[in-house]
C-alpha cells in the first residue's frame, strides 16, 4: 500500500490508564467516579488497563458474584477482598479459555468449529457442518461431531454472542460471526488438542467441499482450501488430491485475475505439490495449468528461478506447441526482465516463425519505410467502422499478436527501430485480417506514434485517437499503460507536453497494479 503511494495513518492504541478505568466501571455500574475508585483501581492493577482484559475481567467478577446486583439496595456490590485474593489469569487469551470452558459442550464445539474457519465466517459455513453435514468431529473429547443432531451451530454461537464474544451481523439467513477480538479466537482455537487440529481442519475442508453447492463452493473457495491447506499432511487418496489440486489451480487462476499475484504463486505451487508423481499423464490439463499460471505468476513477482523451472518442465512435457505457448511468454519476459534483450528478441520471433509470422529478412530503414508505406495503403482503403467492429477469435493470431506486442517493447528499449516498425505494422495488419483485440489497442497506438516520427503528424494523431478510443470501448485497462505513453508522451504533441502530466501518472499507478514494471 506504501508503494502505491497511498497516504496511511498510524495509530497506537496503548493500554487505559486508571482515570479511564474508573470511568469505564462508574458507567457500566451506574454509581459515581468515586464510588468506582477503588475497584477500578483494583481491576486496572489486575489487567493492566488492557481493554479487552478488563471488560472481561469485568464479566468473569459477575459470573463468580463477586460482583453483583443486589435488589434490597439496587446497586451493585462487590467484595473488594475476594477479589484482591483472585488469581487473575496471565493474560486476556487464559481468561477467555477459563470462561469457554464454562459454556456447554455443544457451544464449546462450535466455537472451536468458528475458531478454526478464522476470524469470521457466515452461516452458510456453519449449516453445512451442522446437521446432515456428513463426517463426525473425531477425537474431540466428548465434544459434539460436526454433522450430529444438533438443532444448529449458528444457534449454539448466539450464546457467545450473548456474552460478547462474538458480533452478529447480517440477516438471520445470511448472518456473519465474527470474534469481537483475536484474542477471543485464539483462545476457542487453543481448546482444540495440537494432534486434533490438522484433522479437524481436514475434516472441516471435506464436509465443506462435498455438501457444497457449485455456487457455494465459488463463494467460500478461499476458506475450504485454507483448510485443505492445514490438513494437507494427511491427504492421502491420490484422486482427493487431485480434486485439491484442481480447487488450487482454480484459486491460482482467480488470484492472478485480480492482481493477488503472490497468491496465485503461492496457490499454484501447493497445487503442484500435491500431484502425483506421474501427473503429466494422469492430470495432464491440470499439470499444464498449474505450471503455466506458477510461472506467469512468478514472473510478475521477480522470482525468475522459479519461472524458467517451471516454463522447462512444460517445454518437456507439453503435448504440442499450442500448450507450450504460455510458458513461452513467460520466459521472454523473465529473459526481458533480465536485461537480456536481445535474447528475448530472438525467442520470441522463433515462437513467431511457429506461430506462422513470417517477417521480412535482411531489416534495413528502407525496408521498415516500406512496409509502414504499405500499411497505410492498406488503412486508407479500410472504413474504420469495419475495422472496430469485427473482434478476433484465431487462438494462434491471439497469441501471435500477444508476442508482437512483447516484442515491439524489447526492439524499442534496444533501439532495433526498423525491426520494431516492422512487428509494429504486422500487428495492426493482423487486426486488419482478424478483427480487433486488446494488442490492437495498442497496435494502432504504436502507429500512431510511428507515422508521426515519420512527418505525418495528422494520420499519427488519428489513429493515436482511434487507440484512446477503442481502448475505452475495450476496457482492456492493462493496455492503457503502453498507450498512454505512446499517445501523450512519444507522439510529436499538439497540447502542451504539460496537459499528459495527469495521464501519465494513471498510467503509472495502472502499470504497478498489473505488475506492469518494464
């Protein structure tokens, strides 16, 4: 958030002080400043000011009465002696453990169920592990199982949210449980034995999964892998962990699509681990796709390592030259990224000349004038209502113009102009001869900027415009970085340099959310 330049504030939230304290028990208790003194006094010195220890605290008194409501005064009484005499837990977690612990087995359990779902869930969650359910909460001391006769795990909750330790919010059929504090779920968490946990959170992950519906499951994906995740060491069944494995790749998948680009690494390598040895040939769709996503996942993140390990093992084991495309594109990049332009450059034209793009040999200035000539000959004699509403469907022309686009960047920094002009012009020829993708936006951008460098200035600003155009229509937003900076900055300007100030800082914050950094 930092480096996105957001503005943050930081707040320190000490401990109350004892003046704080005797406000917060004269309110609660109704009775003056000074008739809470002492035992505000007392309870500070108990629970350090800590505010959550000392509304406990608080609450522990009158559950043992040593605090009290007597009807003959009306006012609360206490027994400043006994209370002295208190052992008071080491801190707020033992506290809540010691009140848990007084609670009835069956809302004992379910706390532990909410405890292990983390800091919130919703009562979706809860119904589906309550009755009818399946499975049975193994090795829980008595405790109820998940699918028992239970009336309803959410009811049992209420209890807790009686006494303050969980907030209800929602509606009675969509309501969320949420512990009023960390504390007060690490402590529900700690009742659960250490060897019943990884167990527990399995079990939890499979009645989930199985009794979900696809809506369901599509809504709580995170959570059920989370607890795949913490049971993972006791998945056995090979085609279990395939199931597991397609949920990760599925959350690997969504992850990238909303700019989690770490999780999605994170995700598609635990969903690697889990495949079988002979994976390629059992799970291939599955392999491909994990392997792929890690390694444009990776790449976003700057471990390159991990990128060309797994773009080789694809490059190995993929069944044709379609499948290998994505990890491809990956280590172009990885290679760019590095430094090693022109290394870049080559691979991506041999991935080119597979593709079917045959480009002009021998690249001189003569050459590259020559086909941007070309080019326009072409445009003039197309209406630009044709062009913009036909939309490109050839997978390999996709793909082509996605490596055309790379390409143009590498062949810009490394000042190869006639070789850039060139894929430059292919991809808007492409766009001519397939209809319009999100590349063709920047196409034409790249265009517009090349006409322009080149006397030209009115047809570079007419398609610079028909760029900035068919990119709102597009909404293809990763794109507007590259044009952006070839509309504002490299065309020769018309407006003041000064007025694409603003657009090229929403280029930058663009580029950073899309992992955009060359």
């Amino acid at each position: 958030i930092h480096r996105a330049g957001t503005v943050l504030s930081e707040i320190h939230v000490d401990n109350i002080g004892k003046e704080s304290v005797i406000r917060l028990v004269s309110d609660a208790l109704h009775i003056s400043p000074s008739q809470a003194r002492l035992l505000a006094n007392l309870v500070h010195s108990k629970t350090s000011g800590q505010p959550l220890f000392v509304i406990q605290f608080l609450k522990s008194l009158s559950d043992e009465g040593l605090l009290r409501f007597s009807l003959s005064s009306r006012q609360w009484q206490w027994d400043l002696d006994a209370i002295s005499a208190k052992r008071v837990a080491d801190n707020v977690a033992e506290l809540m453990t010691a009140k848990m612990l007084r609670y009835p087995v069956e809302v004992l359990w379910s706390l532990k169920l909410a405890a292990c779902l983390g800091h919130e869930c919703d009562k979706t969650m809860l119904d589906l592990l309550g009755p009818g359910g399946g499975g049975s909460g193994g090795g829980n001391n008595g405790s109820t199982p998940i699918s028992s006769g239970v009336p309803s795990i959410a009811e049992h909750l209420d209890v807790a949210v009686a006494d303050g330790l969980i907030i209800k919010s929602g509606t009675s059929t969509k309501a969320v449980y949420r512990f009023s504090h960390d504390q007060i779920q690490y402590a529900a968490y700690s009742l659960i034995a250490l060897d019943e946990q990884m167990a527990l959170h399995l079990q939890i992950a499979r009645v989930l999964f199985e009794k979900a519906s696809p809506e369901e499951l599509d809504g709580m994906l995170f959570v059920v892998l989370d607890q795949f995740g913490r049971g993972s060491p006791l998945l056995v069944d090979r085609s279990e962990k395939s199931r597991v494995a397609q949920l990760y790749s599925m959350a690997a998948k969504r992850s990238f699509s909303t700019f989690a680009h770490l999780s999605a690494s994170i995700f598609a390598l635990q969903g690697i681990l889990l495949l079988d040895e002979d994976h390629w040939r059992t799970d291939y769709e599955l392999a491909l796709a994990l392997y792929s996503t890690s390694a444009e996942a990776h790449n976003i993140c700057g471990v390159f390592d991990q990128v060309e390990t797994c773009a080789n093992i694809v490059f190995a084991q993929a069944r044709s030259f379609e499948d290998k495309l994505p990890a491809y594109f990956s280590l172009v990049q990885v290679t760019g990224a590095k430094g090693r332009l022109l290394d870049a450059t080559n691979l991506g034209l041999d991935v080119l000349q597979k593709l079917g793009i045959i480009l002009p040999a021998n690249l001189d200035m003569k050459v590259a004038m020559a086909v941007i000539d070309q080019t326009r000959v072409m445009l003039e004699a197309i209406p630009t209502e044709t062009l913009i509403g036909r939309k490109m469907q050839d997978a390999k022309a996709l793909a082509a113009m996605k490596m055309l686009q790379l390409l143009c960047r590498y062949t810009f920094i490394s000042r190869q102009q006639e070789l850039m002009a060139v894929l430059m012009c292919r991809m808007v020829e492409m766009t001519v001869e397939h209809g319009i993708c999100n590349e063709s936006v920047i196409a034409f951008s790249h265009y517009g900027y090349i006409t322009c460098n080149t006397g030209q200035l009115a047809l570079g600003h007419k398609y610079g415009k028909l760029a900035l155009s068919l990119l709102e229509q597009s909404k293809a937003k990763g794109t507007l970085p590259s044009v952006f900076m070839n509309v504002y900055t490299m065309m020769i300007p018309i407006d003041p340099v000064q007025a694409a100030f603003p657009q090229m800082d929403i280029a930058h914050n663009v580029a950073m959310a899309y992992g955009d950094f060359e």
